[in-house]
C-alpha cells in the first residue's frame, strides 16, 4: 500500500485582524472608555437641551428675555444645500436687512410647533427681513426630515453652529434674537414664537433698522 506523502504548507494565520485589534485595545486601555465617554456626552447634552426646553415651558420662562448681548455676534454658518450665511454680509449688503437667528433642533417639541409660524412670517416679510436657522446639537438627515416635513424654505445649516450657539449664550432651544440692520440685538426670545410675538418683534426690528 503506498502511503500518501502530506507536503508541508505554510501556516495560515488565522484571526490575524482581530488579533490586530486586541493588541491596539490592549496597548491603549482607554480607548473603549474614551469613545463611551464622547457618546454619552452627546446623549447627555441632547437631554439637557431636551430638559431646558421642557422646564422652560414648565416655569413659564417662555417668552420675551432679558438681551445678554447688545451687539449680535457675526458668524458664518454652513448651510444644508450647500452655501453659506454670513451675517454680516446680509446686515451691510446693497440696503441691508435686519435678521432673525433661530436655534432650533429636529428633536425639540417647541420646535416642532414654532416652525410653521416661522415659515409663514418668513413667507410674509421675506423682502424685508431676513430669516437663518442655526441646527444645534442634531443629526444631519434628521435635520432635513425636520425641514421637509414643515416645508421650511430659509436658510437653514448646522456647520459652525457648536461655536455660533456658545457665542450667542445660547442655553435651550428654540430661542430667537431679532437682530438691526445696525447689529443690535434688538430682542430675544425663549421658547416657540406665537404668531403675535413674531409679528410684533419683526415690526419693531424694521423700525429700529429705519425700514
């Protein structure tokens, strides 16, 4: 009987990817802490924000603020289609308009009930002020889902917002500041706009403005 002769093969390495992250876990022990941590610091700020907005509304805080700044901080802001807003550039070009600065965000009920109210006096006063949602602590696709669902038409981006929200105070959403053509922050407003707020802030801001 002849016996079969078995040539000797290379070893196959099995698992080399895996071994490969072990090593890279086991060489930084803080890895898988540091990326838990980064995670449950976004849920945690979503759920403040989430908080602020409700207890806002809880207290009775919504409403006309207290204006913490007397000139509106310029910021440029990273639209969703694509452009960009510069605030100062919509203040001083050609004539110059005066300019609401919304925060909002997709998951904020108030949000929710302001943004109609929003597009109408957009859709209402468009050739005289200028309108600009800044998204705050969102996710893109839902952000657009937002937007779409209410038919929303300004501008609207989340590029740059992180630092746009901490130059302007911001501490729920929504808030809204009415800004002059000159860059005073003419009003301030926590919580959903009402259709009669709106109106009586976006009037007084044409006046200061001279329009």
């Amino acid at each position: 009987m002849t016996n079969a002769v078995v040539e000797p093969h290379e070893p196959i390495e099995v698992g080399s990817q895996s071994e490969t992250s072990t090593a890279v876990i086991a060489s930084r022990p803080w890895l898988p802490a540091a990326l838990a941590g980064v995670s449950g610091a976004v849920v945690i700020g979503l759920l403040l924000l989430l908080w602020f907005g409700i207890e806002q509304r809880n207290r009775g805080t919504v409403g006309e603020s207290s204006v913490p700044l007397r000139q509106a901080p310029d910021f440029t802001l990273g639209l969703f289609d694509g452009g960009t807003f510069r605030l100062r550039d919509e203040l001083q070009s050609g004539h110059g308009r005066p300019v609401v600065v919304n925060f909002w965000a997709s998951w904020c009920v108030p949000c929710a009930e302001e943004a109609p109210v929003l597009e109408d006096g957009w859709q209402r006063y468009r050739d005289r002020v200028s309108f600009v949602g800044v998204d705050v602590q969102d996710i893109d696709v839902d952000a657009l889902a937002f937007i779409q669902k209410f038919h929303v038409t300004y501008p609207n981006g989340a590029g740059n917002a992180g630092p746009t929200s901490v130059a302007y105070g911001m501490r729920g959403v929504p808030e809204s500041y009415f800004v002059a053509r000159d860059g005073r922050i003419v009003r301030k407003w926590n919580g959903a706009l009402s259709t009669a707020a709106l109106e009586r802030y976006l009037d007084e801001v044409q006046r200061a403005a001279g329009i």
